[in-house]
C-alpha cells in the first residue's frame, strides 16, 4: 500500500525524550559514538549491529550506515541506535525462521532511542510483537516499522513508555491479534505518525490497554475482523488534531471503545470508516470540536444502528458536526440512526447532525427506550430515514426518533426526509414496526 503524503508537524516534540526515562535507569557513563557498516573494519568498527551493542555501554551512540542488517536484536542498555535514514538502513528479522522473535527486543529498566531505520520481516513468535517488543523506555523517530506478522501486535507489542515520531507503522499483520501497534498497559504517545494498512483480529490499527494519546497523526486503512478497525480501546485514549479515515471492520470502524475505556477526540476527522458505526461507545466519550463524516454501517454479522457513532455508554459532545454517515440493509438486518444512535446517556452542544441517512428509523438521531438525551443549541437537518429495503416501510422520523428521554433545548429541527418526527407520537407509525420486521425476515 503507498504511503500518502503527510504533513509530520511536531517533530521538535522529541525534545521530550528525557520525560521517558524510566526510574532506576542507569546513568550515561560515556557519549561514545559506535559505528557500524556491511563492510566493516577498517572502514567501521562492527559488521552487525549485535556486535556493536555487546561493545557499547549506557549512553553511547550506534550510527548504523545504510544498508541491511540481520535481526533479531536485543537491546539491554541505554543506548541510542540511529540508522541512515528509513529509506536507507533496514534490520530485517528472519523470515524464514518461524517463531525466532521481534525484530527488535527492548529490555526493562533501560532508555533507549531508534530512530532513521526499517524494521521489516518479523515472523510469528510466541513472543509479543513482530516487529519491536518493548519492555523499556523506547522512542522510535523518523522510521518505519513495516511487513511485520505477530498475534500481539503485528508490528509493535509495547509495555513500557513507546514514543513514536515521525515514524510510520504500516502493513503489519496481527492475524487474530491485533496488526498494528498494542499497548499493554503502557504509555503510547504518537506525534506526526501515521498508523495504516494493518490488518488483525481483534483490531486493525492500534489496541491500547493502558494510555495512549495520538498527536497531529494518522490511522488510516486499517482492518479487523471483530473490534477497531483503527482503535480498539480498554484504557484512558485521546485523539487530538488527528485523523481516523477509511478504517474497516465488524466493530466499530474508526474507534471501538469498550465499557472500561475513556476516549476524548478533539479537533479531530473520523471519516469514510466502515464497519458498526464509525465510534462505538461504551464507555466514556468526550468528542469536541471535530468533524464525524461519511462512515458507513455495513455489518454482515447482524443489525447494526449509528453510522457515525453508536452510543451505550456516556457521551458528551461539543461543536462538532456529525454528516454524511450511513446505513445499509444487509440481507435480513437493517440499520437505524445514520447520525446518532443512543442507548445509553448522551448530551449534545453546539452540534450540527446533517445529511446522514438510515434504512430504518432516525435519519439523523435515533435515541432508544434505554436512552436519555439532551440536546443544547444544536441543528438537525437534511437527514432522511428511508424505510427497509425494496419495502421502503416505516421509514420514519428523518431527524429524530426517539423512544427514551430527550430535551431539546434551542436547537432545531427541521427539513428532514420524510418528517422531523421527534417524539413520534402516532401510534400507528410505532406499531408498524413489529410488522414490517417481519414481513422483511419472510
């Protein structure tokens, strides 16, 4: 897959480093720089970089000349270990090897940088991660982790604080796991990165259990086969000035976030996603300022409502605009909510819902029996709710249908196709439903 251009700003960021360092870890005793080259001495001092790191000491500084280098490497210093740039320096794992471990191993208790090399051809392991496994305090610049495989992350398995700058993760395969990055209750920051083209089972993307915060970067393309198709979160994630785009999967398609996560999206796009609903929420979830769009719900699995966020935990949204999100009817299951679908508690501020469009019930917003809802100064309009399938029945309340608790306060509803619905208070349109199920499973 190319790699599209990006704007990688914050680069400066990695001046942070030092904020990664693990307590206890051992003081630079030295600032010697080891060099490293195919051909070796005289014109280096080490063939391979292993050699290199049984000479080196804390604090000491690996330059790695262009070329391919075998892995796996293990690193148990603190060192630094900077290549001649990602298009130039490879460490190459052993293909052919099944089951000889990461690429690139990072031990507890030590700070080390990577920064201008590939890491590519990590092969199955029982060991975490196919590309890096870290366990330290690891910084990765300007670098690409690419055509990885491993079940717990196919391109990095983190435990330790991870900072990734600049630097690419993409086509890694995670299998049932989780393809691009997993964070194991550890500290995952991205700044300018991108995330894209990597496939897993449980999430295509990124999978944090522990603290992750995403910075001007991309996760892009990504596919699962269950959960996140970009994220699947347990932990505390937030999204900042970041894209989430054209991420597929049977969960949520742009972030799933599980009932033990917190998720904040701010100044954010998550966009062209398909799957259930591009965020899934049942948690807790902060999205302000940004843009949901053009999400698809598309699930073969069963019916799915919310195409473009799908809500049964705590959502609080604020000046954002949820447009252009849709959902299909897929065999005998239907989809309703093409905006905003609410089982749980939802407060909406300042929020524009427009042209999305559902198969069922709620063009714009459907808030269900087990829904409590507000909405404050917000817009709903130009949604359209068409009815299921070839039978385009109850296809009712364009804007709203809502079912539970809601509040509208300064906000309005109106121009949506084929009414604006809202409390929907006939009788006959609420007992169409149980009827039009089934004549659409006959």
């Amino acid at each position: 897959m190319s790699l599209r251009p990006m704007h990688l700003a914050g680069l400066g960021l990695i001046l942070g480093i030092g904020s990664l360092v693990l307590a206890g870890s051992t003081p630079a005793r030295s600032s010697r720089t080891i060099t490293v080259c195919r051909p070796g001495p005289p014109l280096c001092q080490f063939r391979t970089i292993p050699a290199a790191l049984q000479a080196a000491v804390d604090g000491d500084q690996i330059s790695v000349a262009g070329g391919t280098y075998r892995g796996p490497i293990s690193i148990d210093k603190s060192v630094n270990v900077i290549g001649a740039g990602a298009t130039e320096t490879t460490i190459l794992g052993e293909p052919s090897a099944r089951g000889s471990g990461p690429v690139v191993s990072v031990s507890a208790h030590v700070s080390v940088t990577i920064g201008g090399v590939t890491v590519t051809g990590g092969y199955w392991s029982p060991v975490a991660g196919g590309g890096i496994h870290n366990e330290g305090a690891l910084v990765v610049e300007n670098s690409i982790i690419s055509g990885n495989q491993g079940q717990r992350g196919g391109g990095i398995y983190t435990l330790g604080p991870l900072l990734l700058s600049g630097s690419v993760v993409r086509d890694n395969d995670g299998g049932n796991g989780v393809g691009g990055i997993h964070n194991g209750n550890g500290v995952l920051t991205l700044r300018g990165s991108a995330v894209i083209g990597n496939v897993g089972g449980s999430a295509g993307g990124i999978s944090n259990e522990g603290t992750a915060e995403i910075m001007d970067s991309r996760v892009t393309d990504n596919e699962s086969a269950h959960d996140g198709g970009g994220i699947t979160n347990y932990g505390v994630l937030a999204v900042t000035r970041s894209s989430l785009q054209g991420n597929i999967a049977n969960g949520g398609s742009g972030i799933w976030n599980w009932d033990s996560g917190t998720v904040t999206v701010s100044d954010s796009t998550v966009s062209d996603n398909i799957g259930a609903a591009g965020i899934v929420n049942a948690g807790k979830l902060t999205v302000r300022g940004s843009v949901v769009a053009r999400n698809l719900t598309n699930r073969d699995i069963g019916g799915s409502d919310g195409g473009g966020i799908a809500n049964w935990g705590e959502a609080m949204i604020y000046e954002t605009t949820i447009s252009g999100n849709s959902g299909l009817v897929n065999g005998h299951h239907y989809s309703s909510a093409g905006g905003f679908y609410n089982g749980g508690n939802a407060e909406f501020t300042r929020v524009v819902i427009s042209g999305n469009d559902a198969q069922a019930q709620g063009g714009g917003i459907r808030n269900a029996a087990t829904g409590t809802m507000s909405l404050v100064d917000s817009k709903v309009s130009g949604n359209a709710a068409h009815g299921l399938g070839s039978y385009r029945v109850g296809g009712f309340g364009g804007g709203i249908y809502n079912l539970g608790a809601l509040t509208l306060t300064g906000t309005n509803v109106s121009g949506n196709t084929p009414d604006d619905c809202v409390g929907c208070p006939s009788n006959a349109r609420q007992s169409l439903l149980p009827s039009v199920f089934s004549a659409r499973l006959r």
